[in-house]
C-alpha cells in the first residue's frame, strides 16, 4: 500500500496546486489506448522545468514511492498504467520549443512538445519533424517508446532521429546524454539506451532532434491488388529494387471496409497500398512509373494516382484512424493489435499464414494495417472482452502469431512497445543471458525499482 500523504504534503510547497490526489485525474492518467484495465496512480504532479521534475523523483526515491511517466497518453501497450500505484508525473505542461538551428537542421524541445506543435512551429524553415506514428504524441513519449509510423521506410524511427536528451534518473539526478553532432564515439551510448527505455530508467525532460527539410514534389497513391500477398511481394520487389518511398502501407479488404464506414471513404474494398513519393517533380514521376511497372506484375487491378494536397490528407488521415476504424465496427468492443515485424524477404509469408489462422479459429472480425516498408504490421482482432471464448481465442492466435515472428528472426514489437502486454514474449526473443543484461543496467539505474515498475522487463525469477 503507496503512503502518499507524506510525499504530497513534501511536494505542496514547489507544485501548489499543480499536484492532486483528486480521483477523476487519477483515473484519467491511468489508463491509456491499449485494451489493459486502468489502474489509477496515488496522486499526479504537473511539472514546468527539468528542476521540478528532479525534485519530485528525488522526494520519491527517498520514499520509495513508485513513479510513472506520463506525456500525451496514446501509447498502446500499458506503459502509463500504475500497476502499483504511487505518482504519475505528467510532463504535458512542458511545451516549450528550447531552439531551432536551421542550419544545422535540429532543435532542442521540451519532452511534452508534441510533433504537430513542432512542425506548425517549423513551417516557415523549411524543414519538419516527420517522424509520425498517428497520433499527436509528445516528443518526449516519442523517444521513450521508440515510435516511429508511416515514414520511417524514408526518415527512420525516433532512434536515428534522436541526437540527445535530457534525462531525470530515478535518483534524482539530471543528466545529459550527448551533445549535437551527428556522430559520435565518445562514452557510452547512454542516448539510444534512454530511447525505447518506456520511463523505466529514467525521465526524459528535453530532446534534441535531427530535422528534415521538406519537399519539393510529393504524390501518392493507392494500388488495389487481387491478394493482400501479392501486395506484400510488390513491396519486397520495390524495396529491393531501391525505389525511395516515403511511405507505404498495406490495409486488407477488412480493415478498408472499416475505413469505408468510420472515415466516409469509398475506397475500393481490396488489399491495398497507400504509397506516397517525395523528391523533385521530375524524380517523384520517376519513381512513380517504377513503381507502377513493379505492381502490375504483381496482380494490380487499379492504380489511382493523385498530386493533390486534400487527397493525400484525406487519404492519410483515413489511414492514421485506422484503428478506431476497427473498433468501431463491433461497438463495446475491444480492437486488439498486435505489432510484429520481420525481415522484408519473410513479409508475405508471415501475412499469409496470419491472414489463415486467423480464417480457421476466429469468428470475429479480425484485420490488417501495416507499415509494411520496413516489414511491421499490425494484425488487429476486434474482440468482446465479455466472451471468454473470444478473449482466449484471440490470446491463443496471437501466441501463434509471436512464434511465427520469432522464427522468422523477427520481433515482437516493432514500434509500440513491451509496456505491459509483451513482458512474456521477451524470454523467447532475448534469451535468459540478455534478459540478464538488460537486468543488470536497470537494477544500477533504480535499485529501489520505483521507476515506472511492472513494465518492459518481466520479472527475473520467471527466466533464472
């Protein structure tokens, strides 16, 4: 049991009002998008500055109080959700954009900017911040999940895109990972270690990011195929031909049906690519009529090309509520997606065998939307979380799934993270050695493990 009361009474004088044990703030921080139940932390701070932060971790290490970053909330594995209670600390009120160098393409922001802030800021530099997994996260978040989404087959996830940090330990002690070059080989690479670290070792408070300039010419598409495989395979022969798409996305009938009836779309119902071409005027055509010849070896029924800046927002849009989409064609129910991603050359057979699995035991809607560029994609099973059959259906496919992934040399998560939901596939991926690792730096960095405990790493006597 969390003895908040002291740790509050403690933090009153520097938040004021800015921390709360009030209930309905603590239900809302205790829940995020992922279909895990909420669990509400003791009481919620509301930081300004780097020092605020430090203090609150510092006054809950010296008590032991479990702590839970928290930044925009649309993480999908559990990552905010207080499993042991204690206090979240909700870093949205930390907007402040430090410093942009055009010049050097990069800037230094506070870890609660989110990246449509960042790149409504940018837009009279040229340059943008593209790094877009759907929703409007903060940046902060961003790295600490390692997000990426539609473009990093071009751009790269948050990992290539992040040149340093500022980081709260759980000590209390504020430290700086890098500096602002592109490169280097000095110390230990305590900056990508932080990215992808779900608040477990620390509390990013500021970002420094690379930044891209934005382009001359940009046109996409949407290409039906006959079969969600041989679109898969038009992806594989496109990447391998060294055509330089931006993005490309495979959807199913299933999950376009979808799209059709939340979005207002008429797109055709087949498996289909969203695909979209940046460079020069002349470089996007180029690029455009490689791509057509490779899909039209590839049992493409319809090409509907289009330049215009609505079309594409719409067409994009349409794809980022995909997964409300889902949801929303079986209300009170739950959507439930996976995350894996494998090597490009084993993408279709991974779908295919998915796609069949799912056909032979699952007699609820169950479809796919992926980032297919860079081999991750997201099986989707829409499932009442009231029917026990269906709930241990879905759990026994998505084993099966994970196993599937694994033996390919893939992994479990591609982009959303371990959280709550994936602790158990973390033994078959790593193995008993490297779990032992990770173990080892997290136990140096929060020997007390109050930093945001319960999440990313399971439990070491269920692997020793």
């Amino acid at each position: 049991m969390v003895q908040i009361e002291p740790l509050v009474t403690e933090l009153t004088p520097l938040y004021g009002d800015r921390i709360t044990t009030n209930p309905t703030i603590c239900e809302h921080h205790g829940k995020d998008e992922s279909w895990h139940p909420m669990q509400a932390p003791d009481a919620v701070c509301f930081p300004a500055t780097t020092e605020e932060v430090a203090a609150a971790v510092k006054a809950c290490a010296e008590h032991r109080i479990p702590i839970i970053p928290f930044g925009a909330g649309s993480n999908v594995e559990g990552q905010v959700i207080a499993v042991q209670g204690g206090l979240c600390i909700d870093l949205s009120r930390m907007q402040t954009i430090i410093r942009v160098s055009p010049e050097d393409m990069d800037c230094t922001v506070e870890a609660g900017v989110t990246r449509s802030q960042l790149n409504s800021y940018l837009r009279e530099t040229g340059l943008q911040f593209p790094i877009d997994p759907g929703a409007d996260a903060s940046l902060g978040g961003m790295a600490a999940t390692r997000a990426s989404g539609t473009n990093a087959v071009c751009y790269g996830t948050m990992r290539e895109n992040v040149l340093s940090l500022r980081v709260v330990l759980p000590s209390g002690e504020i430290i700086e990972t890098g500096g602002r070059a592109r490169k280097s080989s000095a110390g230990y690479d305590l900056t990508h270690l932080m990215v992808g670290s779900e608040g477990t070792l620390g509390i990013i408070t500021e970002v420094t990011l690379k930044l891209h300039p934005r382009p001359e010419a940009v046109s996409a598409a949407r290409v039906q195929f006959d079969s969600v495989e041989a679109a898969a395979n038009a992806v594989i022969e496109t990447l391998q031909c060294a055509i330089p798409v931006a993005r490309i996305e495979l959807l199913d009938a299933a999950q376009i049906a979808a799209i059709n009836a939340y979005s207002k779309t008429s797109f055709a119902e087949m498996p289909t690519l969203f695909v979209e071409f940046i460079g020069s005027p002349s470089s996007v055509q180029e690029q455009a009529e490689l791509f057509g010849t490779i899909c039209s070896q590839h049992e493409c029924s319809a090409f509907d090309w289009t330049a215009d800046s609505d079309e594409r927002s719409q067409m994009w849009k349409a794809r980022h509520d995909a997964a409300y989409a889902a949801g929303a064609i079986r209300p009170g129910c739950s959507a439930v997606a996976t995350d894996v991603c494998v090597p490009i050359s084993r993408l279709a057979e991974c779908i295919g065998a998915t796609r069949a699995d799912a056909d032979q035991h699952c007699k609820f809607p169950t479809m796919l939307a992926g980032h297919v560029g860079d081999g991750n994609f997201h099986f989707v099973y829409v499932v009442d979380p009231n029917k026990p059959d269906e709930v241990r259906v879905m759990h026994e496919c998505h084993e099966r799934l994970i196993e599937r992934v694994l033996a390919m040399g893939g992994t479990c998560t591609g982009e959303h993270g371990i959280g709550l939901g994936k602790q158990k596939y973390m033994l078959s991926e790593f193995g008993a050695a490297t779990l032992g690792a990770m173990q080892a730096i997290k136990t140096a960095l929060d020997p007390h493990g109050i930093m945001n405990p319960g999440k990313k790493l399971p439990d070491p006597t269920t692997y020793h």
